[in-house]
C-alpha cells in the first residue's frame, strides 16, 4: 500500500511540512534534502496528489504540452525528457495533440487549453499565429517552445545555423565541393522557422568557403524518411556526371531515406557518395550515419525546468543554445577523384 507524507518523514526524521516542501522542490530547501525525500518517496511508493497539492498552493500540479503530431522521433524523445522532469517535481504531464495539417488545430487553442486546467505549457516545434498566440495568452500560463524559435516565446533548441556551419565544415573539410541539400517544410506541422534557418545556414556555409549553391539541388524531402527516400531517388537518377560528391540532410529521417535511395540506385556510400545529417536519430548509429547530434530528451527536461521556475516566480529570461556535436561516422569519406 502507497506511504503518505508522515511515513516519509517518521523515516526521514524530518517534519512533514520540510518533506512535502521538498516533494515540491521548493527552493527554500536544500538541493541534499530534496533528493534524500524523494529517494525515501519511491522507495515506499509515494505517490503525490495533484488535486491536494493544488488545494494547497492554488495550483494544478500540471502541466500542458502541445504536439503537431505524437508518432516523431523527436517529439517523442522530447516528451520523455519532460515527463521525466515533470514527474520529478510531482507534476502532471497533459498533452495536447494537434493530429498534423488535418487535425482540428482550432478546437485545440479556441477551448481544450482553456478548459483543462495547467500550470504552463510547452510547445514542441510550433508557430503561433495572431488568434492562437491570442488565446494562449488568455490563460496567463508561463509558456515555452523547443525547436526553432518563435517570436516573443522563449525557445530551448539548437542553434541551427551553426549545426549546418558544422555539417558543411565537416565535408568541405573533406574535400566535398559538390554537394546537394535536402530540406523542404515539414507537411505534419513542424516550426517552419527550422527549415529555413538550415537551408539558409547551408547557403551560408557553402559560400563563405567559396562553394556553389545550385538551385536543382536544394531538393524537397519534406523532413520524412519517405522524403528522402523520394528526393533521393530524383537526385540519383540524374546525369551522372553531374552528380554530387556529397548530400546534406537538414534531417536524419531525411538522410536515412537517402541512404536506401542510394542503396536502390546502386550506389555506395561513401564511395559513390556521402550523406549526412542533423539531429542524432538511434537508427542512425545502426547504419553508420554521421550526423551533427543534438539531445531531445535533455531539450524536454530543460523546457521543463524552465517552465516550472517560472511558475514558482523565477526569472523568464533567454536559454542558451542547446548543445550539439559533429559525430563522425562511415557514411562520410573523401570524394574520389
């Protein structure tokens, strides 16, 4: 049977108003108790209330997340990094799926946010327009994006131009001049600023090194493992004097897409050509795809973090940059000459 409040502190030995300040993660209390309760907490199988501690404090003990859609290697990953961190503080995680471009976006902003009940919200890879953004601010919440950035919200991502300076850094440096994009809008909803922001950072990379954009290879692959599949099977049918050393993936479901399109055309890589990507999908580690890293999960738990000090009346400042890393794997090498 679940333990309560005064069993934690009996084991503790802490009065049952420290040990429900610390469930909380009250900043009044010190980071070693906190931690301490909470260890006692799952070991007896405590379970907080919600609806009591907000009763107590005038709070729902929860917390909205809004998703273009559920079903996408990054909105998961990032879902877990903020249940994870939800959770932790004794919080409810609510979710609000858009269901893509044929969901009912409207019914979403104009009724369910208002109605249910959160503390805050957090916006995976979404733009608000005038009405949305208007109705979300009926409600007052402290609110934050992750994913590319979105006028007057705070934003916890990468830094997209410099992920695509590193991408291009990396084949430049190993002698790719010739290289293609794939890039295009996401079709299920995604933040629209990531597309451009990537396909402007590769423009940007490739010319300050003194490399050609060719309109005919930025290609359309519309964020999506088919995308890729089907701008790379365009690219690969073309003159082959004329193709490309090199393919550059503003995503690795799109990269991965394009590795099966080589595969089908009967193409190596790298030897007939490179690919790679941004983000650090798992199944890219399975087939040897390099890739400029970022981390969801931490992403989701720092939007978290973020949200929740701000309820508690912390600061709402900018966030840095979410960190990420060139990982160097098989299917980059020298173009052959």
């Amino acid at each position: 049977m679940p333990m309560g409040i005064q069993e934690i502190a009996t084991v503790t030995g802490l009065s049952k108003s420290t040990v429900s300040r610390a469930l909380r993660g009250m900043p009044t209390v010190a980071d070693a108790t906190i931690d301490q309760v909470r260890r006692v907490a799952d070991e007896l199988g405590y379970v907080p209330s919600s609806a009591a501690a907000g009763l107590a404090t005038g709070r729902q003990r929860a917390v909205g997340v809004v998703v273009p859609v559920i079903d996408r290697w990054f909105y998961v990953r990032a879902l877990g990094g903020i249940d994870a961190e939800l959770r932790r503080a004794g919080y409810d995680l609510v979710l609000y799926n858009l269901g893509g471009p044929g969901g009912d976006r409207g019914r979403a902003f104009r009724r369910s946010m208002l109605r249910h009940r959160v503390d805050g919200l957090v916006l995976l890879s979404l733009v608000l327009d005038e009405t949305e953004r208007a109705e979300l601010e009926l409600t007052r919440h402290p609110m934050i994006v992750i994913g590319g950035p979105a006028p007057g919200l705070r934003n916890v991502g990468v830094d997209d131009l410099a992920v695509t300076e590193t991408a291009i850094g990396h084949l430049a440096g190993l002698g790719h001049r010739e290289v293609a994009y794939l890039g295009g809008q996401d079709e299920d909803g995604m933040n629209v600023a990531v597309p451009y922001l990537r396909r402007d950072g590769f423009a940007d990379a490739m010319r300050v090194r003194g490399l050609d954009v060719r309109e005919d290879r930025l290609l359309d692959g519309r964020f999506s493992f088919a995308g890729g599949v089907a701008a790379g099977a365009d690219l690969f049918a073309r003159d082959p004097t004329d193709r490309p050393t090199a393919v550059f993936c503003a995503s690795d479901e799109m990269a991965l897409g394009v590795l099966l399109a080589a595969s089908r055309a009967g193409l190596s890589v790298p030897g007939d050509v490179s690919v790679m990507g941004i983000d650090g999908h798992e199944y890219g580690a399975v087939v040897g795809l390099t890739t400029v890293a970022q981390d969801p999960e931490a992403q989701g738990r720092a939007a978290a973090r973020a949200v929740l000090a701000e309820v508690d009346g912390g600061s709402a400042g900018p966030l840095p940059a979410a960190p990420a890393e060139l990982v160097v794997r098989t299917s980059t090498a020298a173009p052959r000459r």
